[in-house]
C-alpha cells in the first residue's frame, strides 16, 4: 500500500483512528479548522489543538443534483453539530440520497474514504459522516 | 427635523435578462443616463459617482462609464462587495452626501453574467501532474468541493434554508417551493423582469432538483442589467422644482453590516446573523416597524433564502416564516408583499445590479408609477441584499406627502 495523506490538514490520519483536530482560541473557546492570524470572535491570538468528537447529528442538510465536473451527483452534503463542540460539514455515505433517508436531526458518524490518487500513488484520504447504528 | 437627510431624486433600470448585443458599459450607460433624466439633471449635477460590477471590480467601471456620459473630475469609487455590491454603491454615495462633500450623487450597478453556470465551485483545478502537496490555510492537497460537501451557491443557501427547517416546524420543501410560486407569479406583471412566465406549485417541485429542496424554478439565473439611483441632499431638493420634489424619495436608513463570528459559520455562511443586524438598525435609525412596510424587496437568490430572510427581517412571528409563505402573506394582496418585481428568482440577479435594482422598484411603488404591479398607496418600504462572505446591505425608503420645509 502507498503513501496516505489527508486531505486537509485538521484531518488526523497518523496512528491511532482518524480524527479532526481544530485550532481552539483559549481565551473564547471558538474553534477553527484553518490557521487564524487571531481569533475571530475575541481577537487575541493564543491557540490550542482541540480534538473533536468523530459522533453528532445532523443540523442540515443538502442533495446535490448538479455539481462540478468530476463529482459523481446525487451526493449529500451535510452540516454536522458535533457531540462536545465544533460544526463541520461533509457529505454523507451509506445512506441512500434521498429526503426519505436523510433526515435532518439524525445522528451520525464519522468515516474516512479515498478521495484520489496521485500520479506518485498517494492516496488522499478525506472524511465523511455515515449514519450511526 | 433632521436637515441631513438624504433623498432619491431620479432612478433607472434596464431591462434584465441576456444582452448579448451591448457590452457591459452600455448597460452602464443606459442606467446611469436614465436616472439623471429621471431626476431631471445633467452628469454636471453630479459631485460623486459610486459604482459596482463584481466581475469586474479592478477594470475601472466608473471610469469608463464617465468616458461614455460626461467626464467631469469628480471622484469615482469602484467597489466591489460580493452580491451587496450595488447596495454599497449606493451607499457611498449616501454617506458622501451625508459628509457635507457632495449634494448630489449618482450610484450605479451593473454586471454581464451570460451564461455563467454555478457560481461558488473555486479551489484547485488538476492540471499538469498531480502531486498532492497540503496549501493554503486548510492545508487541502485537492479540490474539496463534492468531497467535503459543497460551497455551491445553490447547496448553501439550500443547507440556509434546511437548517431553518430543522430549528423550526412547519418548514419544508413545499414552503420553499411556494416562495418560488410566488415570485414567478409577482414577475408576469413586470416587463423589465429576465423571465415572466408563471409555475404551479408542482411545476416548480418537478423541475430538475439542483440541490434538494432547490429545483431549478427556485434559482437566480445569471442575467445582465443594469440599474442606478441619483441621490441628492435635503437642502439641494428644496432648491429643485415642485416635480423634483414631489417625485422624490425620502432614503430613512441606508444601513450595511458584516457577519460577527459564529460558531458555525466557518462551515455554512451565517446569512441570518448580519441580515438581524442590519435590518434591526434600520428598523431604529428610521423609526419604521416591520408592520409599517408596504412592501419588500428582499435577496432571493434561491427560494430557501427568501424564506428565512422572512424571519430575518422581522415580517413573521419568530420562527413563523413556514406559516408566513403558507397563509400567502408575502403575495402582492397578502400582509406585506414581498419582491413583487418578480425577485432575483425570475427578474434575474446581475450581481452588481441587484442592490440598486430593488431601490428601483421600491421607489417606483412609492412613486405610484409601478404600472400593472403598482402597491397601491405604498408609503414606507424595505430593500435588502446579501453577499457571501458577507455583507448584507438593507435600505428603507420612504414617501412623505411632500418635502418638509
């Protein structure tokens, strides 16, 4: 198996289960996924690693039908409040797309697949939310 | 009384939709010309000129506007301001007037869009060899969109609007759908609108699904237009003719706002927070309750957007913006009518036209020159835009019986 990476950087895929770690402002509490000059909401620039929950629920979501090039449709792109903290959004896997399946208030998990291959065989590896059981 | 106030003297739309034959400047120039006629003056009357096209924010549009209708001197503001654009425009030239630099001003707004496709899919294109190296803030080494959700506007004002529907009962694909009826309904009844062809209800949730719950019939089409405003000084007014006076429009609060941080917006655009904000302040800065609007010309973009732009803007009860589209109190004869020109939906969106557009059609109901569409004795009403990123943009007009002296 080749080189993995992930496909962005708040996603953790070295040792132990993936994981998302955001940037915490210790003085707000706020959490951010990229690098922040300062923080957003207090403006002082003290930060922590914070990680979060791979469980929460379904705040909202959508069915893409039409999207860019290159992108299988219909897929579910979905707003997950995180169990302890933090919002992300990511599509939804294994359930059917469709309104009868997805439904907003739904708990779900977090999963990992791959997203691509480069031409050196690296395999970028992104996250996805899948209903918990 | 206040003497600082700001009025508009003269306005202008062009017709929206594809204007394959003129070129972006002639837009311009249609609009910018047609309210100075509007107003009864000349581009010598003119001390400020504020200008908007997104798509073209570093090609000098006022510029070479004055190069087609007057070069005079004076000083130009380009801005750019995502789809808040021309509502910054506008209120350039509000607060130049207001600083006492100018006592008469010309705001104008227009974009070319042809047949722009999605808007919203940016990020890396895979061109050469691919070698996934981490850049920029998110450390991405590819595209993301599709693969971490999506950024597509009509999938983010869709999550918009679903959020709106988790928090509150009664909202779903059906209450997003008759926004859409609506505003297809409002539009047959304006000529300048892109499309005026009325949808049933199931038409419009039969269409092609873009991103559920948005069918086609629930998006803006990409539109060229163009539209402008001529705003004066109070003491300038007094000095104009009986007709100027008469025809002139009192501007009670021009108000713009960004998004404060909230916890989710890093993920999903808070579109919610600003419009509060904004709508809020205008609501105290000109005195007028949301119950005193005879109508509304509200951003649109996708019909999950308008819906929650209801609550936004305080025209429902807290929470009620499902009950609100369902007891048809956003029609033209319902409790406050909402974007009666047809909104972004069906009269179009070219970004930079959009916030002098909905000035436009406010002012023309409160003028009493709105044609077939005409609100009857509308008195007091609401325009409001908002731009991802964002910016959100909400101005209040009024019509007083006469300009007070």
């Amino acid at each position: 198996m080749g080189k993995q990476i992930p496909i962005v950087d708040y996603l953790v895929i070295d040792e132990g289960s993936p994981r998302l770690v955001a940037w915490e402002a210790v003085e707000s509490g706020a959490l951010f996924f990229d690098r922040r000059n300062a923080d957003a909401k207090s403006g002082t620039k003290e930060f922590r690693r914070k990680q979060l929950a791979d469980e929460g629920v379904i705040r909202s979501f959508t069915i893409v039908q039409r999207g860019v090039p290159g992108v299988p449709v219909p897929y579910v792109s979905a707003l997950v409040d995180l169990d302890g903290g933090g919002s992300v959004k990511a599509n939804l896997l294994n359930c059917p797309p469709d309104p009868e399946h997805v439904k907003l208030g739904m708990r779900v998990r977090m999963t990992t697949f791959v997203a691509g291959t480069d031409d050196d065989g690296t395999e970028a590896i992104a996250f996805a939310f899948e209903p918990a059981a | 009384m206040s003497g600082d106030n700001v009025w508009l003297l003269g306005t202008y739309m062009t017709k929206f939709g594809r204007h394959t034959d003129v070129d972006l400047i002639d837009l311009a120039s249609e609009s910018a010309i047609g309210a100075l006629e509007d107003g009864g003056v000349t581009i010598h009357d003119i001390q400020v000129l504020g200008c908007g096209s997104l798509f073209n924010a570093q090609a000098g549009v006022g510029q070479q506007l004055q190069k087609q209708i007057g070069q005079t001197g004076i000083p130009v503001y380009n801005v750019a301001n995502a789809c808040a654009t021309g509502a910054t425009a506008m209120r350039t030239v509000y607060l130049t007037i207001k600083a006492g630099e100018a006592d008469m001003g010309l705001a104008v707004g227009v974009e070319q869009m042809g047949k722009g496709g999605l808007l919203g899919a940016g990020g890396k294109g895979d061109r050469g060899r691919k070698e996934y190296k981490p850049s920029g803030r998110y450390g991405s080494v590819m595209q993301v969109e599709g693969v971490l959700g999506t950024g597509l506007m009509p999938g983010v004002f869709a999550q918009a609007g679903m959020e709106y529907a988790y928090e509150h009962d009664g909202v779903g694909f059906e209450q997003f759908a008759k926004v859409a009826e609506k505003n297809h309904a409002h539009s047959t009844l304006n000529p300048l609108a892109h499309y005026q062809k009325e949808f049933t209800l199931d038409e419009i949730m039969n269409a092609e699904m873009m991103s559920y719950p948005n069918t086609l019939l629930m998006c803006c089409p990409n539109t060229d237009g163009s539209a402008a405003a001529v705003l004066v000084s109070e003491e300038k007014l007094r000095t104009l003719s009986n007709e100027q006076q008469a025809r002139a429009v009192k501007i009670s609060a021009s108000v713009l706002t960004t998004d404060p941080w909230t916890e989710r917006a890093q993920v999903q655009p808070d579109v919610n927070t600003l419009t509060r904000n904004a709508a809020q302040k205008a609501y105290d800065i000109s005195g007028v309750d949301p119950k005193d609007l005879d109508l509304v010309e509200l951003h649109d973009c996708f019909a999950t957007a308008e819906l929650i732009h209801y609550d936004n803007l305080m025209l429902c009860e807290p929470g009620g913006a499902g009950e609100f589209i369902d007891k048809r109190g956003p029609w033209r004869d319902g409790e406050t009518p909402v974007n009666v020109s047809g909104g972004l939906i069906s009269k179009g969106h070219p970004i930079g036209a959009t916030g002098i557009a909905n000035i436009y059609e406010v002012a023309t109901h409160l003028r009493g020159e709105a044609g077939d569409r005409q609100i009857e004795g509308a008195k007091v009403g609401l325009t409001h835009v908002i731009g991802l990123g964002s910016a959100c943009g909400v101005h209040i007009l009024e019509k007083p019986a006469q300009v007070r002296r």
